[in-house]
C-alpha cells in the first residue's frame, strides 16, 4: 500500500507507533503528549460506512438546523478558546499566542460557512433559452455523502477545518485523518463536534501514519481533500484514481513579495517579516522570497533585519518563534542556509549555524543565486532570500518563475492591482500579506505544483457538493426539435430563428 507520509522516531518531535499506539511528542523536548490506538485497514472502511449512514441522517435535516448546529460549535470553540490553544502549542510548538490566533480565524470561517451555505448551495432558477423557450431550468448542489480529509501538522485546526466545516456545511459527513504529529489536536475539536452532534458520527477521527491516509483513499469516501506536501499530494491523486475518487489537493509554496518603489517600506518590512518567520516559516502561503525595487531595497534590508533581530526563540510563553514540528524539515532548513551561502549568497542575519536542535533563528538571505535551492524550493522554516530588482517586470518575471503557484504578497501604492494580476498565482495580498486566509469569503487555493481545487468561500461550498441539474417543460415545443416527430419544416424555422439569434458578429 502506498505510503503518503514518512515518520523518524529517533529525535524529539517525531510521533512514533508502539504495539499498535500512535504516540505524539512535543517538538522542543521529546516529551509525550498523548496517544491514540492506530486505526487499521478495516478499521478506516467502518469509519467510512458509519459516516454514510450519518450523512444520510444529516443531509436530511433541514439547512437552518445544520446552520444551527455548526453556529453551536462555532461558539462552543470561542467559549474554549484558550483550551484548544493550549493543546496546540503542547503538540505543535508553536507560541501561545500564534495557537490563539489560529483558533479565532477558524471560528470566523466556520461561522461564515454556516451562514452562506442554504444561499449559495440552494436550489434557485436559471435562465432558460430563446431557442426553446418551453423549458425551464433549475439548479443546486447535493452533497457528496463522505468526505475524507486529511490534514495537515503547520496549522492543525484552521486548515483542516476549511475543509471539514465547509464539508459539513454542504451537507456532507467526514472522515478525518490528521498529522501523526497533532492528533491530540485533531481529537480535541472531533470530540467537541460530538457534544453539539451527539446523534449520528457527522465527524469521525482516524490516526496513525501514511498507511492510514492511504486506506482513506480507498475506503469508499466521494471525494477526499488533502493538505501537505506536492510530492505526498501526487500519492494521494494516484491512489483516489484507482477508483476516480475525486480530490482537492492543497500542497506546498514558494511565495514572494514583491516591493515596488513607491512602497510603504516600514509595512513592507513587517510584512515581510510576519509572512516569513510567523510559526517558525511553516506556512504554506509564507513569504520565502522577496523583490525589493533597487531604490528601495537597501532600506528595506535595514529595516527587515532591525525587525527581525529583535524576535525571540524558544518554548517561553511570550517566545516569537517555536520548534520546527516535523524533524526531517530542519535538515531540509539546513540544507537550503548552507547551499545558498556555498553558491555565493550571504547570510545578513543568521547563517549555517542558524539550524540547532529543534529550533532554527530567522535567517535572511541575500545575493543568493535564484538557481539555488533556498530560491527554487520549499524551506517552510524562518529563512528569506532578498533580492534587488530594476523593475516590477524583472520582480513579475523572478516571482513566477517557480513551478508553485499558491500566493504571493504585493507592496505599492499605484501598481499593487496590476502587479497581483500578473502574478501566477491562486491568491495575492496587496500592502498585506496572508489577507486572502483570513477573509472567510475569499476562495483558498492555487496552481502548478501547489494543487487546484479551493476551499473557503462560496467556491469552498461548492467544492463538497455537485451541482444538480433539472430541466422542466412548461409549454408545448412551438418549434420541435429534440424529437423524432421535427420535420424539415421545423429544422428550417430553428436554424432562422439562431441565425436571427446568433448571426451577427457583435
């Protein structure tokens, strides 16, 4: 079976199975968390025919009531707010503060999912056709059934719950298989989900490895969404293929900013600064790569550098900067520092000693060569490579040409529009970054290597539903066409009346 995730249980952070237990570790320090009995083969397909049993049961309920219910959970997550977080930053590392903040924007997107789903997924009207004016047309969106997810370490609530609270939203059930290295996180809000909807498994857990998210693909869900890496998203569309189970594949980034001259260089600067080191550079949308104007670039590095030697690393309630989650990564960080500083970059803050333990220092990089691997590849820590440009056209050039395509940031004041047009990109933030996130009403996604589909957003509703079409004849047929009884008479008077129709050239 393939594997779709890879695990090391020798270094502190690496969740590890013993006798049939998924054993889950602080990143910073080794010590266990928590642990789950890993689910088996078998144990994956039950979970999938209960939750069909659950969707029927839940799609049947009226819209306000499941409204209702997901408001409930919305408000039971506000009221425990700080609990969740605590769990988070115990698992993942991450500040408490970072914890909190992620569990807030959840909630905002749970809400909005909640509220919008009856108007865009309901059945309304269309437009009929003056060619055949005695048919009527109407159109909604019907809920898959099961949909598994499988989420990702960097973020453990608020990305996974883009897919499951929209998922639910449209009416469907879910079946979750979180990171081996956060599944004390993803059990917390499972079970919380099952205060609110104690009737039927709406929401169902599984834990364990790779092999697990592997025998979600193929348990019999209607569609699957998965979040993490390219190289583990191109596993998974192969294993959904053998049963042309659709998927929405969110993987990874190599975002840039890019700094026109008449930019707010302080905001650019903080930006940038958030966008690259905020939990620990392990964003998918983070900012790797920046573009700086020549007129304004050396300001810009003043300023970014003042800024980032002043963050704190470590497991200090107040610390900046936490633990990087997943072992293997802080070889990959490593890795990126010391091939760019060979291939004649320089490290203006940080440099190869920056990659210790279990913890990395922000690191900015510049003059590295954009053949490099800290310029070509994810890093996914506390790294950034600044590059001085002549113009917007050389930063449009620079910044797409990557085979990812997630987001991207954008700083001026006259050209920010024209600028994120030309981006290849699924999202940009203009004077801002990680905006597109944080509106629940905006689609999340890309392209290229960073994968398609979207969640959040109306786009996200209907991403977990299809689209039901119903035609309805409401007169006779004036002009006979889709019968056996259309004579050549008939046919004559419908190709006048498209050539009426359609034969002009405006």
């Amino acid at each position: 079976m393939t594997q779709l995730s890879s695990n090391r249980a020798d270094v502190p952070g690496a969740s590890s199975i013993e006798a049939g237990v998924l054993v889950s570790t602080n990143p910073a320090t080794g010590a266990e968390v928590a642990r789950f009995p890993v689910s088996s083969a078998a144990d994956v397909t039950s979970a999938v025919a209960r939750g069909r049993v659950a969707a029927a049961w839940w799609a049947r309920l009226p819209w306000q009531e499941r409204r209702s219910r997901l408001l409930r959970f919305r408000s039971l997550l506000a009221r425990r707010i700080h609990e969740l977080a605590a769990v988070m930053t115990e698992e993942g590392g991450k500040p408490s503060m970072d914890s909190v903040l992620e569990v807030m924007v959840t909630i905002d997107h749970i809400a909005w999912a909640a509220k919008h789903s009856h108007k865009v997924l309901g059945s309304r009207r269309v437009s009929g056709s003056l060619l055949q004016p005695e048919y009527s047309g109407r159109l909604e969106y019907q809920p898959y059934g099961v949909i598994g997810v499988i989420g990702p370490w960097n973020y453990p609530v608020f990305t996974p719950m883009g897919s499951i609270a929209y998922a639910l939203a449209a009416g469907n059930a879910v079946v979750f298989k979180p990171s081996e290295y956060t599944p004390a996180v993803g059990q917390w809000f499972v079970n919380a989900f099952a205060e609110i909807v104690p009737e039927q498994p709406v929401l169902q857990i599984v834990h364990g490895m790779g092999d697990v998210g592997a025998a979600l693909c193929r348990a019999g869900i209607d569609k699957l969404a998965f979040t993490g890496s390219t190289a583990t998203g191109k596993k998974v569309m192969a294993a959904c293929a053998e049963s042309l189970t659709p998927v929405l594949v969110e993987c990874g980034g190599k975002d840039a900013m890019i700094i026109d001259a008449d930019a707010d260089i302080e905001a650019a600067a903080d930006a940038a600064l958030w966008g690259a080191m905020t939990n620990a550079g392990q964003s998918c949308v983070g900012i790797e790569r920046v573009y700086a104007h020549a007129k304004v670039y050396d300001l810009f590095l003043a300023k970014l550098v003042a800024k980032a030697e002043k963050l704190t690393v470590g497991t200090d309630p107040g610390s900046d900067i936490g633990p990087i989650t997943m072992p293997g990564q802080r070889d990959i960080i490593k890795r990126h520092i010391d091939d760019a500083l060979a291939s004649g970059g320089r490290a203006v803050l940080g440099g190869p000693d920056s990659a210790r333990g279990s913890f990395v220092k922000p690191t900015i990089l510049v003059d590295v060569p954009e053949t490099s691997a800290a310029v070509c590849e994810e890093t996914f820590g506390p790294t950034i490579t600044v590059a001085k440009v002549a113009s917007m056209d050389e930063a449009i050039t620079l910044a797409n040409a990557t085979a990812y395509g997630l987001a991207g940031s954008v700083f001026s004041k006259r050209n920010g529009a024209r600028i994120a047009r030309e981006l290849r990109s699924g999202m940009v933030s203009i004077n801002s970054t990680f905006a597109f996130a944080v509106l629940p009403s905006l689609p999340f996604g890309g392209v290229g290597q960073s994968g398609f589909g979207r969640i959040h957003g109306a786009d996200g509703l209907r991403e977990f539903a299809r689209a039901k079409s119903t035609a309805k004849r409401r007169l006779p047929s004036l002009v006979p066409l889709i019968t056996f009884d259309h004579t050549p008479r008939s046919v004559a008077l419908g190709v006048r009346i498209v050539k009426l129709l359609h034969g002009r050239s405006r």
